[in-house]
C-alpha cells in the first residue's frame, strides 16, 4: 500500500471535520511533526488540538488536492486549494488558498508535514487596515 499511502493521505485529509479527528490517527504517526508558515506542530495530541482550534475557528472548510505525486519511497509531494470562510475574515465570506505539502511516511503514517502556501492570501490580506497595505504593497512590487 506504500505506492497508494499519499492518495489515501489525500483523501483522508480532505473528508476531516470537527466531528471525526479521530481518523488523525489513520494518517499521522505518534511522533507526527507539523509545520506550516504559522504553525510547528510536534505528536499526535498536539496535532488533534491544532485541528479542534482549526474546526472550531471556521464555519467551513474544504480541501481539494489537485495532485499527488511520490517522489520517492517514503515522500510524496500534494498540490491542493483550500476553500475556508471565518467569521472574522473577509467579512465571513469564501478565502481561497493555493499551496502544497510535502510529505514523509513510513509504515502508513505520516511522520513529517511541511505546508507551502501564501501566509498573506490565507490570513493578512483579509485583516482590515492590514490588508489594504498588503495589497498597496503588492502593487508596487508588481
């Protein structure tokens, strides 16, 4: 199953909820370590907690993986967008994220997570008074 792990990662990921953080268990090792650009994630539990703040902070959110690709045994690299609303972002509505995770595993587990994505497209571009800096900024540099 080692050839077929990252797309069930993938799928896995994408039915998780608020009301079945139990299946982390099914895709992340005990000794799980996490990192996105606002996060570092180190085991199981903690990871759980992570997600409950996550589920609990949102009125939605979904994501749709677009790739997978093993890379080599044991590493995969996943190519996704995430679909979230939060109440206190974009006057609650619809944020739509870009990024990819790179993956490593090792009996079925995922024992490292690494996300890429644009920390400003998913949180700062959304803050009022922030985001339009942000944005100002952007089109500067553009």
């Amino acid at each position: 199953m080692t050839e077929d792990f990252p797309a069930f990662f993938a799928k896995t990921f994408a039915e998780l909820d608020k009301h079945n953080l139990d299946r982390l268990k099914e895709i992340y090792a005990p000794d799980v370590h996490f990192t996105d650009p606002l996060h570092d994630v180190r085991g199981l539990e903690a990871m759980r907690d992570y997600f409950e703040q996550l589920y609990a902070n949102v009125t939605h959110i979904d994501f749709d993986f677009h790739q997978c690709d093993s890379v080599r045994d044991g590493q995969a690299l996943l190519r996704w967008t995430m679909t979230f609303c939060h109440p206190r972002l974009n006057k609650g509505r619809e944020i739509q994220v870009e990024g990819c995770s790179c993956i490593f595993f090792k009996n079925q587990r995922v024992t490292r997570h690494i996300d890429y994505y644009d920390a400003g497209a998913l949180l700062y571009e959304h803050i009022p008074l922030l985001g339009g800096i942000i944005h100002w900024l952007k089109r500067r540099l553009a």
